[in-house]
C-alpha cells in the first residue's frame, strides 16, 4: 500500500508542470543579463528593442511575475496588463 502511494505520488510530481516560461498563447518572458547587458527573451529570442519604459516595468515587476511580449505588445505576465510604450 505504501509503495502505491509513492509511486502515485511520484508520477503526480513528474506530470506537475513547473513555471511555463512560454504561455499557452505564446508569450515570451523577457529577462536580462547584467554581466553582459543584454535583454532576452526566454526560453529563447532576442527582443529588437526594449524601450526606457519597458525597461522600467520589467524592474518593478521581475519578482512578481516579470513582463511579456506577444502579438508585438509588452504587458505583464500575472496580470496582463499592457504597458503603454510611448512613441518617439
């Protein structure tokens, strides 16, 4: 009996999915390299700009949930939130 319950246990934990990275409707985490200063996009990619105002977004919500990019709008990831850019 216990050794059913480990492995259900077992088998629950390896079909849990982790933090997609890439939504279901294909949205790209962005995320920034310091040592290098670079932005990228995750799991793969490279953003062809990031504006001041995203930039800004992206540091004040890196700990809550991060900024996204989809359909060529920034928002953020958890609330969905669209981040207005300003045009130059």
């Amino acid at each position: 009996m216990k050794l059913a319950i480990i492995l259900i246990g077992s088998l629950v934990l390896l079909l849990v999915p982790g933090v997609p990275v890439e939504g279901s409707y294909g949205k790209l985490r962005l995320a920034y390299n310091p040592t290098y200063d670079i932005w990228f996009f995750q799991p793969k990619g490279k953003p062809k700009n990031v504006s001041k105002k995203v930039q800004e977004a992206y540091y004040a919500a890196k700990k809550k949930g991060g900024v996204c990019f989809a359909n060529n709008i920034w928002s953020y990831c958890i609330t969905g939130e669209i981040i207005e850019e300003t045009k130059p």
